[in-house]
C-alpha cells in the first residue's frame, strides 16, 4: 500500500489511519518493505514499523510533513497510526534502459547504530 512519508534523522515516518486495514497489519506484523514510486531508479528499504506515540515525535513529524504536503494535521489527528522505520537492509538500482540494473544494484547491511556497511 502506498504511503506518503518524510525521513527524519534516520527514519522513514509516515501515517495511516489507525482503523485501516494496514495499521492494524502493522501492529500484528512489523517487518515492511517501503520503496520510491519511480520504477527508473529503485531505492528499497526493509525494517520494522514501529508506532510512534511520543508527543515530541509526533510535532517533529508534524514541523515535517504538514509543509511537504501542505496539510494542516493537528497532534490529535495523528495521535495514533504514525510509524516509523529504520533501515535494517537497503537495496539500490537504476532500472532504465539496457544493462543499467547490472552494473548499478547496490545492498547496504545497516548495523544497530544505523550506520550502514555496503555489501
């Protein structure tokens, strides 16, 4: 399912309603794959979502997202159903034209530090 989100710091932060079919498959399943929509150059990430109920976490999300897609989200709004997931793998590639996928995937490994190692 698609999802509009933000990175902060290093995250992927994004927000669903808490009723919907993908937050609750969330919370039952925590391992995700989220990926750009470009199919022309493909940066996966894969990690566990976790549900953010930090009120700072919440206005940091809000100081992010509200200006990226011009909504006005208030904290009560997004109380519940705002995930966040750090990298455990990355993968990489140009899709295009020709051999560009051969000579262009990349996977990172990320350590618990965040600090990825290429591989």
């Amino acid at each position: 399912m698609p999802v509009w989100g933000v990175w902060q710091g290093d995250r992927f932060v994004f927000s669903t309603s808490p009723e919907s079919r993908k937050a609750r498959n969330l919370i039952d399943n925590p391992q995700v794959a989220v990926h750009l929509e470009d199919g022309n150059v493909v940066i996966v990430i894969e990690g566990r979502a976790v549900e953010l109920r930090d009120a700072a976490e919440l206005l940091a999300f809000l100081d992010v997202y509200n200006p990226k897609y011009k909504w006005n989200f208030t904290p009560d709004q997004v109380a519940r159903g705002v995930f966040a997931v750090r990298p455990e793998q990355a993968f990489a590639w140009l899709g295009g034209e020709g051999e560009a996928f051969g000579g262009t995937a990349t996977r990172w490994q990320f350590e618990p530090d965040s600090s990825p190692t290429d591989r």
